[in-house]
C-alpha cells in the first residue's frame, strides 16, 4: 500500500474536496461527536491549525487536525477510515507529525482521548505519550455513564534525551 502524507495546502482549489472527505470520515468514526465540514473549515482559518492528510491513490483515509502554540503543539483530531484501520497508518501519520513539530522546535505535543478508547491509548503510548492528567465525567451520553478525558502528552525534549 503506496501512502502520501501531506499538510493540507488551505489554498488549493481542491481543499474543499478533501476537507469533505475528512468530515465524512469523521462522521464514521466518531459519529456521536463528529466534526463537519463547517467546523473544521471555521478551525482552518486560523493561522494555528493545520491538517495533515493521508492519501492512497487519490483517496483520503486519514487525518491530523492540529494546533500549534508556541513551543506546544496538540492534536485536535486523528483518525483513519475504518477500511484502513490497523495499517500502520497512524504510525506514519505519528511519526510525519513528530518530525514536522520537531524542525519547528515543538517542545512537546498533547492530545485528549476518552478513557475507554483502549485502542487508541494503547497506540498513544506505543508513540511514546504519557497520561499527564485525568478528568472525571469528562464526556457524557444520555443514558450511559460518563466517561473520563485522559490528557496525554509526548514530550520531545525527554524523548531527544533518552535517544541522544
């Protein structure tokens, strides 16, 4: 599987076209808190976020909706089409992602994800992230219990450390 990964060019006459396509994967891997097209458009326009896409072929199957702030930088959004899932493709999308916030001097890099998301965590800390805070009942459905927002972070000054 041939895989591009490239920053959105918010420019391109096609932009439209794969911000669609981001919202409609969205739509299907988090579809009680998915993000539309408009949502992630307004998020655009703002000098401190950028997407990060995956292409195979000429398709889209997946994303990194992130914000950088100074020395921090943290993930917004991450996701790949559930066709795709299980690919290595988030590992890639990782370690573009860490490369770009490093030659940018990104100190470290956080993310929130839900406590029940094993998968996702279990990804997370294969990258290296550390649980750093916990917030109880953070997300809450009607009819279930809340579920805690874990806040994790990757700090690239401890991980240069450890490998230098």
């Amino acid at each position: 599987m041939v895989l591009t990964i490239e920053l959105l060019n918010k420019h391109l006459f096609k932009a439209q076209s794969i911000i669609q396509a981001v919202a409609d994967i969205e739509a299907l891997i988090q579809p009680q808190d998915a993000w539309s097209y408009q949502t992630l458009v307004d998020l655009l326009e703002q000098d401190s976020i950028d997407l990060l896409v995956v292409y195979q072929s000429d398709a889209v199957v997946g994303y990194c909706l992130y914000r950088m702030m100074f020395e921090q930088a943290e993930i917004l959004r991450i996701g790949t089409h559930p066709n795709y899932q299980r690919q290595g493709i988030a590992s890639k999308l990782f370690a573009r992602l860490n490369q770009q916030l490093q030659a940018l001097t990104v100190e470290s890099l956080l993310l929130e994800v839900r406590a029940d998301n094993l998968p996702a965590i279990a990804l997370y800390e294969q990258q290296g992230f550390e649980t750093i805070h916990q917030r109880k009942g953070y997300y809450k459905t009607a009819h279930k219990p809340a579920v805690d927002a874990l806040i994790m972070q990757l700090n690239y000054k401890n991980k240069a450390d450890r490998s230098g």
